[in-house]
C-alpha cells in the first residue's frame, strides 16, 4: 500500500477545502484530511451536506493521478472502494451505487462522494476525493429517502471505517491505474449499480428526461434508452421513474 497519511481534526469548514488548501502550499498528496464534524460541507453543484459528529467527513488529496480530462473517472473509483469498506464491515447488507455519486441501501441515501479537481500554480493537478457517509445520523425532512450505518445495525465509528476505506480506495487506485484500468473499475461499479434496467428519470438544469437506465459507457456517461433513442449523459439528478424530482 502507498505511504497515506492520515490526519484528524476536531472540526472544520471542510475536509476538501482543506485537502486542496494543502496542494496549493505545496502538498506532494497521497493525504487524508478527516474532521469529525464539518461546519461548511457541502455536495455536488455546492449543495449543503450535513455534518454532523459521528459521521465521516474524509477527503484524499492526490496529485497528478492522470490528466485532467480523466479526472471524473475517480468518482467511480471512489464508489466501488466505499462499497469494499462497507461491505467489508456489513457483508450481510447489500449497499448500491447511485449515478453518479451516491451510495445507497434499499433506496435510501447513505453516503455521497465529491470529486473536485485544481491546477496549481506549477502546473500539477491536484485531484481531492471527499467523502462523506451518515454512520450514526442523517438528515431528516429530505424529498428523498436516507439513511445511515446504526438505523441498518451496524455502529462503526468513522475512524474505523476510514481505515477500510483507505485500503481499499489504495485498491482501487492501483487497478484504475491512472485511467488504464477503468474498464475493470466500470465493471465493478455495474455490479453494484441501482436501478440498472429500470426506468430512471434525470433532472437536468432544465429539463427531465425520462428513459431505462442501460449502462455506464467507456467515460462514465449514463446511457439511457429513451423513445427517441439512446442519451448519453455526462450529469444530472437521477430518480426512479414516478419519484419526485428534487435538488437535495
């Protein structure tokens, strides 16, 4: 395994705005940043994300990981090593991955992942992986169902589940392999994809469009079967078909 570093904080605004404050002084990567409780987390598109203690709020700082454009390719990554970690804690529980950015049990959210990248001023690429995933608590008055860890019967403290998450996102990392190894990673991701085969609805920033959820092709997009013919979409809010559309 690489030589991570770990380190835990108290509080903080947020585990990735740290990460990345670190690559910008200068940072040579492979760092985790945890806080057991976040005051400014957030989620894709800047959503709020709650932060309570005794959830994990972690971020990976990499640098230079591969070129830029492959950089997305590192949210699926992350999905199938979340996965790993919980199933290696609760292999009795049967955790799903949303498109693009969830974790979920019985259709319940349980977990998010954020992939923020930067140029830096000598011209490396920083890539930041943050995590966050309701261990013992989770938001409640949502428009979509969550859950967390201890509602399904299993009480892990963050600091444990961190350490089986830095092993196997380590794992992962390797057989992506800096995008060489994406197809093993996309295979792996599929086998744990909710909703695959069913009908899907996806927010876009102006529209829905509604259709079968087929597959991730070779880049990650969402490919969906819809009466006028495949979509390939490279973002956006996904529902089962008939559930509400929200911005949460």
């Amino acid at each position: 395994m690489r030589g991570y570093r770990v380190e835990t904080f108290e509080v903080l605004g947020s585990t990735s705005d740290e990460a990345l404050a670190r690559a910008r002084a200068g940072d040579l990567g492979c760092l985790w940043i945890m806080a057991r409780e976040q005051t400014a987390g957030r989620g894709r598109l800047g959503r709020p994300w709650d932060s309570p203690a005794g959830n994990l709020h972690a971020s990976l700082l990499l640098i230079d990981p591969a070129p830029p454009r492959l950089a997305p390719q590192l949210g699926f990554v992350a999905g199938v090593a979340l996965v790993d970690a919980l199933r290696s804690l609760a292999p009795h529980i049967a955790f799903q991955l949303k498109w693009p950015n969830d974790a979920l049990c019985d259709g319940a959210k349980l977990a998010g992942v954020l992939v923020e990248g930067s140029t830096l001023a000598n011209a490396k690429f920083a890539v930041c992986i943050g995590f966050g995933v309701d261990c013992a608590h989770n938001p409640d008055g949502l428009a979509y169902p969550a859950t967390n860890l201890a509602a399904l019967g299993l009480f892990c403290p963050p600091e444990l589940l961190l350490q089986g998450l830095v092993q196997s996102c380590d794992h992962w990392l390797g057989i992506w392999a800096g995008g060489a190894g994406f197809a093993a990673v996309r295979s792996h991701w599929l086998a744990h994809a909710a909703n695959l085969g069913a009908p899907i609805r996806v927010g876009r920033a102006d529209h829905v469009i509604e259709g079968v959820f087929e597959t991730i092709d070779a880049d990650g997009r969402l490919i969906l079967a819809t009466p006028s013919g495949r979509t390939a979409l490279e973002a956006g809010d996904v529902f089962p078909s008939g559930a509400a559309l929200t911005n949460g």
